[in-house]
C-alpha cells in the first residue's frame, strides 16, 4: 500500500495521473455541455415556432432581441465546447479561441441591451472598453503565434533534465 503511493509520488506517474484525469475531465465536461446544447437548441427551435405560429407577434421589437440573444448564447456554448474538444485534441488551452468567444458574448450582450440602455454611458463606456481590450489581446496573440507556436503540443511528460 504505501510503496503504490510513493510510486503514486514519482514525476512520471503523477504527470501521467495528471494526464488522464484532465483527459477524463475534458470529456466529460464535453458530454454535459453537448446535452446542454441539445436541450437548448430544441428549446429555442419550438420557441421560435411558437412565435411564428402565433399570430401579431411583433418580431421588429423585443422579440427580436430575445430570439438574438438565444442564438447567440447557443453560438457560446458552441464554442466553448470547440475550446474542450481542441483541449483534447492537442492538450493545449487555445487562447485565441476563448477571446473570441469573450468578444462573442460581449457582442451578444450589446446585442440585447434592453430598450433605454442608452441612457447609461457607464454600460455603454464598460462594454466599448471590454471589446477592445478583447480585440487588443486577440490581435497581440495572433501576433504571436505567428512569429513562434505555443510550445506545448502533447500531453504533460516528464523532463528528462535534472533539476539543478
């Protein structure tokens, strides 16, 4: 029993440990958030069917807006399961990916300002700010990668140098 922990203790069989439980998490996560978008895509589709069998439905006002932010709310999760799954593929968090996802739910939140959110310049000031810091950090990383690929293509393995 306790030679299985101190070999639990050794780099190669923590970093391998390590490995597969982030592997298991990422799956799983990846499981939950593709139920998630089912659910949320067959609720959004009778939603939207709905609304257009029902007669007067005002589609040039709020409800526009509520359909919008439905979609791209969808559109997130979307995303962010393409963030697991390229974890997966490559055990590499794309960094460029998550801020286009930011800069995608920051769109969709001026998408769906509510009526009368021009009478709030901070909101107004807060979002124009968050969008280019967004597209700043994007651009600069994009820069980036260009010049020199993330080091890191593969899953966590240990060094063979020694530790000074």
């Amino acid at each position: 029993m306790i030679k299985n922990l101190l070999r639990l203790w050794q780099d190669a069989t923590y970093l391998q440990l390590i490995d597969r439980s982030e592997k298991f998490l990422a799956k799983l996560l990846g499981i939950v958030l593709m139920v998630a978008l089912v659910a949320g895509a067959v609720q959004f589709t009778i939603n939207v069917f709905s609304a257009v069998l029902q007669p007067g439905t005002a589609w040039l006002g709020n409800q526009m807006n509520v359909v919008l932010g439905e979609l791209l709310t969808l559109l997130i999760a979307l995303e962010v399961l393409q963030n697991v799954t390229s974890y997966l593929r490559r055990h590499v968090i794309q960094i460029e990916l998550v801020l286009l996802t930011a800069m995608t739910a920051v769109a969709r939140k001026v998408i769906v300002l509510p009526p009368g959110a021009e009478s709030k310049p901070e909101l107004l000031g807060g979002l124009g700010i968050a969008v280019l810091a967004l597209a700043g950090a994007f651009w600069l990383v994009r820069t980036l990668n260009i010049r020199q690929p993330p080091a890191r293509t593969g899953p966590a393995i240990r060094s063979p140098e020694l530790d000074p």
